[in-house]
C-alpha cells in the first residue's frame, strides 16, 4: 500500500482479546475500555501504516527542570533515527522519532501519551517518566507498546504493554543490598515521593538476603538546593556503632550532586563512612566531578544493569554517536538513560525486522512482542523474551525479565567492573516486602 497512510480501526473486543488472551487487563486498559462502552468511539494509535510510510515512534524524558532531568534520551534517540535513516531504514522505510518533554509532572507526562495516541505513534521506545499512573492509561486505551522504559516506576513491570529492558530500580537496589551485606550500619536518602517509597523494601531485601539489618529511611526532598540536615543525621545514623562504620546510600537521582556536596562537608568527622549508589544517581562524569580518587565516592560500590561504559559491546551505540551526533554533549555514552534507549530501539527494530512486509501498527508490535519474541541486545543483556507469568510474576512483577545487574567499584577515580560477568537477582526480588 502506499499513498496516504491508512488508519484501522481497534473494536472494543478486539482491545480486550488481545490482553485478555493473555490473562491480564490492567486498570488503565479497563478505564480505556469502560470509556469505550460510553461512547467514547475508535481506539486511536493503533496503525503504523504500510509501504513506504514512515514508522513513527515516540521518546520522552524530563528536561530543563529542577530535579531529574534525562536529555540524552530523546536526544540519542533522534540521532538514531537519523542514522537508521542514513543506512537504508528499517526495513526499507523512514523511521520517524517524535520526541516529548514532560517535565516530571503528572499533567505533562498524560499529555505526552495523548500526544503520542493522536499522531498514531506504533511504539513509545527508550523513554523516563516518573508518572506511569499518568501516561499508561492513554497508552493502554489506545493499544501502544511502551518499549524499554527506564525502569523507575513499579507501573513499567506490570502494564501488559510495558516491555522493560532492565530491572529498574528494583532489581539496582536489591543487588546493592546484598553487595552492602559486609556493610555497617546502613542509611538510604531517598525522595519524599511515591516512587520514593517504593525504594527501602527493595534495598532492604538485598541487605536482608546477607544477613544484614534494614536500612535506616531517611526521607528528602528531591528538589532541595542543599542537603547539610540530611547529610548529617544519616552520618550519625551509620556511625552508632564505632567499631563498624556503616554505609550511606543517596537515591535522590539528579540531586545526588547537591547531596554529595553536603556530605563531603559533613563527612570530615566521619571520614570511615562509604557511600554506595545505582547507576543512573552516579556516573563517571559525577565521579570525576565530585573529586575523582580523592572524592567522597571512592571505594563505592554501584549497581547498573549493564556493562561498563568502556565494554566493547558498547561499540555499535558509540559509532551511532560519532557518526550522528559527535558534539552533542546531552549524549553521554556512559549515561544508563542513553544507553537503555540504545537496548530499547535495538529491540524495536529487530521487532520490525521480523514483521517482514507485514503491516507495521501498534497492535502487530505489541502482538509480535507477547508471541515469544526473543530479542538479542548483544550480551548487553541476556536475552530479552516478554512473558506474563515469568519468574517475578508472584511478587508483583510480573513483566520484569530482566533482573541482572552489574556490581561496579570506584577504584583511583574510575568506575571498573567490581566482579566479571552479571549478578541474578531474581530470588532476592522474590523475598522483598514490597506493597502495590
């Protein structure tokens, strides 16, 4: 077909035997679809149309704002459409990437997903958001596979259209824990928000699997301009015991910076506490920043779900970068967010790949995605194959396939592999007390 890009309408039973079929319709889709049974009309989204048309997908991420910003994302995610573009498309057609901010706000995140709903977007791929209760149901009631989130909300491991391509913070805190086991006291700062909250039965089930206490939750907020308070109290929480020194883990995302620069003047009177973070808080970018071998980070453990920046299997992204976006320094190879919507477009385009000649629509994305898919990301993660009852189903997970994680040190300033090869986390996972 070529032309005029035909759209085709999704029927109410038709949005529910597809998830149906698999055993899971989440409260956004039951939304969506009592919205439907009241007039609400055609699903929109759900063709990509065929022939020579563009795909269009969509990526965001929050830029310019006061706390977590991720503008690598959106930014490497249009270099890579100019570089598929470049070489021949995908599968012979335009790949066409819309990009959103949403400012890490509720109203905005939903605006991007209907947004992404209007111009019939086939996939929202490698995106960050912190508001999934915003932006899933939109997705949901219009049928769009959100592929690779960053793994920041419980909502990316449950959704049956979420397709994670990491365990998200969850399975970062979890290996944290238990690489903190040997630890002291330990003490986690962490957002005053509901994705905050969700963050101490994680880590403590780590520290739990080691035969370690729970951490102290200390709560801040996460748009503070200084954390002098916070830094003190969980100094003095980890130095109860003055023959064990314990641990300070900062989870504050963007703000870990402002945090560190309070506890590198705290820290005088306590100079045996360690720090430990997950990757996404810290990068070598913050370590040399933060003083390199002589700063507060040295000896740290930090957890991220993939290999080492200087890994050769990085090698694909980092020739992308060179060829469409050598300058642009919004794109840090090194940064988790850049590097999960590499693994994120990667599986898109195998996914489009396997459709052939076949129509290319949100439903038949999302539809290839449940049928046993396997994607292969070049050892940057194992395979990756969508299921609805997989391993983590019990606990709450029930889309997180992924829940390897890599335990990284600082060693004379520089982020190295802390042990070779990946860390499962998925029985640890399995004894966590976390409520949804």
């Amino acid at each position: 077909m070529t032309g005029r890009r035909r759209t085709r309408s999704t029927s109410l039973p038709g949005l529910l035997t597809r998830h149906a079929r698999k055993g899971v319709l989440s409260a956004g889709t039951a939304v969506a679809c009592a919205s439907l049974l009241v007039g609400c009309g055609v699903v929109p989204g759900t063709t990509g149309g065929a022939g020579d048309d563009p795909i269009t997908v969509m990526t965001w991420a929050p830029e310019k704002t006061r706390a977590t910003n991720k503008p690598g994302m959106p930014a490497f995610a249009r270099a890579y459409a100019r570089w598929v573009n470049a070489n021949g498309g995908l599968n012979g057609r335009e790949l066409k990437v819309l990009t959103c901010n949403d400012h890490n706000d509720s109203v905005a995140a939903a605006k991007c997903a209907r947004q992404a709903a209007k111009e019939n977007v086939v996939a929202v791929v490698g995106s960050y958001s912190q508001y999934a209760d915003s932006f899933f149901p939109s997705l949901e009631g219009a049928g769009i596979p959100y592929i690779g989130g960053y793994g920041i909300t419980n909502a990316e491991f449950t959704s049956p259209l979420s397709y994670p391509v990491n365990g998200g913070q969850p399975a970062l805190l979890a290996g944290l824990g238990r690489a903190l086991a040997d630890c002291g006291p330990v003490a986690l700062v962490r957002p005053d928000t509901i994705a905050g909250d969700q963050l101490p039965p994680l880590l403590d089930s780590g520290l739990k699997s080691g035969g370690h206490a729970p951490a102290r939750d200390q709560r801040a907020p996460e748009d503070a301009t200084e954390y002098d308070g916070h830094a003190e109290r969980a100094l003095r929480a980890t130095t109860s015991d003055p023959e064990d020194e314990g641990c300070v883990v900062p989870a504050l995302g963007d703000r870990n910076g402002t945090f560190m620069d309070s506890f590198r003047r705290a820290r005088e009177a306590y100079p045996d506490v360690r720090t430990a973070a997950v990757l996404g808080s810290v990068d070598q970018t913050v370590i040399d920043a933060t003083g390199g071998a002589s700063g507060p980070y040295e000896g740290s453990y930090i957890t991220g779900w993939y290999p080492v920046a200087s890994d050769p299997r990085w090698d694909g992204m980092k020739r992308v970068i060179k060829e469409e976006a050598f300058g642009d320094n919004r794109i840090d190879p090194a940064d988790a967010g850049v590097q999960t919507t590499w693994i994120a477009y990667s599986v898109f385009r195998q996914v489009v790949e396997s459709l052939g000649d076949g129509e290319v629509s949100a439903d038949t994305v999302a539809e290839a995605l449940d049928d046993g898919f396997k994607a292969d990301t070049g050892e940057l993660t194992p395979t990756l194959r969508w299921r609805f009852q997989d391993e983590l189903a019990s606990v709450g997970f029930p889309r997180l396939v992924n829940a390897n994680v890599t335990l990284q040190v600082v060693r004379d300033g520089r982020l190295v592999s802390a042990r070779k090869g990946f860390v499962d986390t998925t029985r640890t996972l399995q004894d966590a007390d976390v409520n949804y």
